[in-house]
C-alpha cells in the first residue's frame, strides 16, 4: 500500500472518527466507514453506500483496506485449516483454524518469525523477522473471516501463532482493541486469549491494561535448571520471578489464569516435575493445559508417553488443580502447537 495512503484495517474507532472530522464530516459517518471496514469487511470505499458520495470520492484518493495475501491453504484430516499469508514486504506468516465441538478457533500470529528460540519450537528457528503491525494482525482475523465456509463463525481467537505477542504489546493491544469494537468485528474479550512464554514486562502492562482478555503462560518446567535449557528467557526471568507476575495478576471474578505445559520425554514429565508443580501453582487461580509435544526433525525432544502424561495428570487432580490433555489438532499439515514456521527461499 502506498505509504500516502492511510491504511483504516489498523486504525482506531476514535481515529476513523478523527479522520472523518477532518474531512468536514461528524463523529457517526466515521463509526460508519469503521463498521464498513471491520464489520462488514468491505474493501472497496466506492461500496460503502451509507458515506456520501462525495466523501468516497475523496477517501478513494486517501485511504485504503489491506488484507495480507493468502498464499496457500492446507486442510488437515482433522478439518484444521492452516493459512500461510504474504505479507506486503514479502514476508509470510501462518495461521490456523481449528473447529472443535461447535467453536471455530483462529490462531493468529504477531510475529513474523520469533526471537526466544524455544527448544520445542519450529518458529524460533526462523529467528525474528519483524514485528507485525496492528493492521496486519487485524488483516488475518478478516482474511480467514472471508474465507468462512457455509455456517461458520469464528468464535474464538488465540495469539498463539508466531511470535510473542507481549515482544509487540504496542500493535497487539491496538490490533485487539480494534478486534473487540462493539462497532466493529465485536469479538468478546472473554473469548480471546494471549499466550506469553513469560515477558513480565508485558504482563505487567497487560495486567495495567483494560483489555479483560484471558491470559496463558507458557511454563513447561518445574526448576530453573531444566527451563533455562528449553525456554532461555528463563535465564532473563526464572520461574519465581514469574509466578510472581501471576500472582500479582488481576483476575475478574469467575476468570482464571491458564499454565500451559509442554510434555517433553524425561525433561519435565517425572512424577516429582508433577508433585513441584503443584506446589509452584498454590494459591493462584489456574488451569493446566497439558500439551504433548509435536515431533519434528529439526527438534531435539521426543513426546512423553501418554502413559506418563495420564500419571502426571492424576497428580495434578488429586491435588485439586484442574489439568486438560490438549489433543494434538493438525500435525499432518504442520498447524499443531509449536510447529509453525516459514522457510525463506535460498535463505
């Protein structure tokens, strides 16, 4: 998009209104030009029959609606869907669908590539890339949304993808602000979740924010020792530094903070890793969300049994916490948790 164009996926209700307001126009026509933009997903201004026609005719010369480039759709035997988007500087990025009993998920990215190199993780083999912009995280919600078959509503949204979110709080937060307009795309924040492997900086502004999103942190280790192995930022922030953070995370009444946990033969799946992580989590509202891990021949671990994975469950349960096995959704197309990467051409 020309960089004298105004891109409107990225902006603001109050800056549609702003930008209306220079235009001459009120307050409403520019919650009109929002609503045509993120409610209804029209990309063509001169469509936008509500707006006068002499103001289309000037916002042609001005703005514009970008949508990343969707590349490639892979369709996993599971219904997964995997969408792998070109970005305008010819970056790429992915991101996935996964219907589950009547919910229609959307896993978005906010990262091209990631910096934090997760030793379970195809994407921090990319290394970073760029920050995405709030325009281009937004452009995956309404992309996807376009590409809806017969009967299907997205429902809910995980910053699960690529990259740490929290590394790019600035663009997340307009993105999810953006996202959740009433006049817009109306998404519950009750129905939105961001995962962090453990940025307590970015916590900590989320934790001052008003978002009311839902959040996840990523764990998987009960010592410092073995975390700072898989997970080196926490080498930066150690586990009780983090649990800190969590503890001293506000939670609305009936909300609860998610840990999730990656099951890594014979790294952090022993029934003493199970005992220690009972007693890490004491006191704070949570739930565990167990995660076999998803092979792949650029990854060193192998999955823990599910055997052990049941055992180590159980210790949870009796203990009072609440712990899911995660089923793996999409590992025939490479769309399951921890296996989204993009190789660059002669890279």
């Amino acid at each position: 998009m020309n960089e004298n164009v105004v891109d409107l996926v990225g902006l603001l209700r109050s800056e549609v209104e702003a930008l209306m307001g220079e235009l001459g126009e009120p307050a409403y026509r520019g919650r009109q030009l929002f609503h045509w933009v993120q409610a209804r997903r029209t990309r063509d201004v001169n469509a936008m029959s509500s707006l006068p026609r002499g103001v289309r005719a000037v916002l042609v010369e001005h703005v514009g609606v970008s949508r990343p480039e969707v590349s490639r759709v892979q369709r996993s035997l599971d219904g997964t869907r995997k969408y792998l988007f070109r970005l305008e500087d010819g970056e790429e990025i992915e991101s996935v669908l996964i219907p589950d009993d009547g919910r229609l998920t959307t896993c978005i990215s906010t990262q091209a590539g990631c910096p934090l190199a997760c030793r379970f993780c195809l994407t921090g083999l990319m290394g970073l890339r760029r920050n995405l912009r709030a325009a281009e995280i937004v452009g995956q919600i309404l992309a996807l949304q376009e590409r809806l078959e017969q009967g299907e509503r997205i429902t809910n949204i995980v910053l699960m993808g690529m990259g740490e979110p929290l590394l790019n709080f600035t663009q997340v937060e307009r993105a999810l602000r953006i996202l959740s307009d009433e006049q817009g795309a109306h998404f519950s924040p009750r129905r939105i979740t961001l995962s962090t492997v453990g940025h307590i900086p970015g916590i900590q502004k989320l934790a001052a924010s008003d978002l009311g999103i839902n959040l996840a942190v990523s764990l998987n280790a009960t010592t410092d020792a073995v975390r700072d192995e898989i997970m080196p930022i926490n080498r930066r922030w150690p586990i009780a530094e983090l649990l800190g953070a969590c503890r001293a995370y506000p939670l609305p009444n009936r909300r609860w903070l998610t840990f999730e946990y990656v099951m890594l033969d014979g790294v952090n799946d022993s029934r003493e890793d199970a005992k220690r992580l009972v007693g890490l989590l004491h006191g704070i509202r949570c739930k565990i969300n167990l995660i076999p891990f998803n092979t792949a021949p650029d990854l060193p671990d192998r999955a823990s049994p599910r055997e052990r994975v049941e055992v180590f469950q159980r210790v949870l349960h009796d203990a009072g916490l609440t712990a899911t096995i995660r089923e793996s959704r999409g590992w025939d197309i490479s769309a399951a948790c921890g296996m989204l990467r993009v190789e660059k051409e002669n890279a």
